[in-house]
C-alpha cells in the first residue's frame, strides 16, 4: 500500500499569511480537490485553536468537513508557544505543563487526530537562568509524564526538533529521545530542519556539530525513533535567523532519493504519512499542488 500524503495547515495562517490567513475551511476544501488524502492540523489561532472552538460541536463541524471532503487527520500541531516552555520554572508550577497539554490532547482526540506534536519552546540557548543539563532533565521528565497520558488516550506523542530551538545538534536530538524513554515517544522528523541541524549546524550553542553524512546519516541515529515526518526542501538558509527556511521541492539541497530512502529503509520509519510543510513559505498557496506532484513518486515507492 502507498504512503499517504497530507499537508500541514499553519503553512496557510504563519508568517505571510499570518494577516490574511487562508481559512481553515478553504483549506480543507482545496485539499480535497487535490485529491490529498489528508491534513495536518495547526491548532493555532486563525485555525482550529482550542480555546476557538470549545464545545463538543465545534469539533463535530471541523471532523464533518474533513470527512465530506474525503481527508483524513495526519496529525495535529500544538500551540506550546502561547506559554512558557516545559525547562522553564513557570512550567513546573502547579503543573502547569501538564494541564496545558491535556487541553491540546482532548482537542487531537476529539478531532481523531493520531499524534500531537510538541517542541521545547525556548530558544537554543536554553531558558534563562537554568543550566542545560537541568533544563534537558526537567524536559524529559516532563515529556515521559505526557508521553504516559496520550498513550491511554491512544495519541503518539511526537517531537519535532528544530534549529531554532533548545537541543538542536543531532546528539542531543538523540540523547533526548533515550533520556524519555516511552514508547509513545518519538520524533517527528522534517528534512529541512534535519539538514539544517546536521548539515548546517545552525545555531547551535557551543561547539557546532554536523554530520559528514548530512540527513541519512542523522536519520539512522534515530533508527527505530522517528515516528512522523514532514517533507520539504532546504536551501540551507533560516527563515528571519530563527528557524529553518522551508523551500519548495526542486528549489534547495536535498537529495530526496537519498534522505527517504534512509529515512524509510534504514531508520525504519513506518509511519503512514508523508507531511508537506510549507512553514512560512510566502506562496504556499500557490506551490501547494506542484509539492504533492513532486512526491507522488515517492509515495508510490514506498
């Protein structure tokens, strides 16, 4: 059976868009017409944020759409920005975290998502005031708590790294991972930003550390670990010096043939998504449909 492609939805409410955001509707419904065969759902404002559609119906309406419109939920981004990052000390008061992510994970499980995606929110220096080392503990500590949660509620749990973020260098992704612990726990992998930490080294604090064998070779450090990925091209450039800059296919320094070969063969990746993501990209409207053209092939092979 081919992999199944879906697109995340923030690509059309961030950045550029971010005073005029495609609606969540139009989306769904452009989507559709493509014949994708599902989407990724940014709970954000603009979107579908929780505090935007509170009570039971409102997620009924969302779930409809999608369904009459043939599409299925690859996953569901969180907004964790809107509040202190898990390291930080306002976190760990009164469970702060916790409670902060029940209430993104009913929203996944009411909206039939089957992931929720989570980042460490600070910048890659870390918190201000707390060490690495305990800002790294308090973290995973955090995570394999949250990790336990959305396993009873049938939710995999998925971390997406990123240069502009706290851990960002390919050991420290790795270390993470281990440090959790959880079978519910894994990574969501995008091959922008895994270029951009491991072949780059981009922001990284300290020592800069990349890889010779760039994304493959990151990749199979995770064997076993990735359980989500995300799809676009890197040109090897931040988007405003803070996170990836998320190019359209063809246009960047991915070796696709190589990366998911990697990705799918010798990390195991066995998820059943591919996600394009067009984060901050100025016309991801308008680049949409030539992504999906450029995977179909790749969804075929694997």
């Amino acid at each position: 059976m081919a992999r199944k492609l879906s697109i995340g939805t923030w690509a059309y409410a961030f950045g550029p868009y971010q005073q005029n955001p495609v609606p969540f509707d139009t989306v769904v419904r452009r989507l559709g017409e493509l014949g994708f065969d599902g989407v990724e759902i940014g709970a954000f404002k603009h979107h579908v944020h929780p505090d935007d559609y509170p009570m039971d119906w409102d997620r009924k309406r969302i779930c409809n759409l999608i369904a009459v419109n043939d599409l299925e939920v690859s996953g569901m981004a969180a907004d964790f920005w809107s509040a202190p990052g898990p390291a930080t000390d306002e976190a760990q008061k009164d469970d702060a975290y916790i409670k902060l992510f029940k209430k993104n994970l009913q929203l996944a499980m009411d909206l039939g998502s089957p992931s929720i995606r989570v980042d460490t929110v600070s910048p890659p220096d870390g918190p201000k005031g707390i060490d690495r080392k305990t800002a790294a503990r308090r973290i995973a500590d955090l995570w394999r708590t949250c990790a336990k949660i959305a396993e009873q509620s049938g939710v995999r749990m998925i971390w997406e790294f990123e240069p502009g973020f706290f851990l960002n260098k390919p050991s420290e992704v790795a270390r993470m991972v281990a440090d959790v612990d959880h079978p519910n726990f894994s990574v969501l992998f995008d091959t922008c930003h895994a270029y951009m930490c491991s072949v780059v080294g981009s922001r990284q604090a300290g020592a800069k550390e990349t890889l010779k064998g760039g994304i493959p070779e990151f990749a199979r450090m995770l064997k076993g670990k990735i359980g989500h990925l995300h799809v676009i091209d890197s040109d090897g450039t931040l988007h405003g010096n803070e996170t990836s800059t998320h190019r359209p296919f063809g246009e960047g320094k991915i070796d696709f043939d190589e990366a998911l070969d990697a990705i799918v063969k010798d990390a195991g990746y066995r998820g059943d998504w591919f996600t394009i993501d067009l984060c901050f990209w100025p016309e991801a409207w308008e680049v949409t449909e030539k992504a999906q053209e450029f995977l179909r092939p790749y969804l075929q092979r694997y």
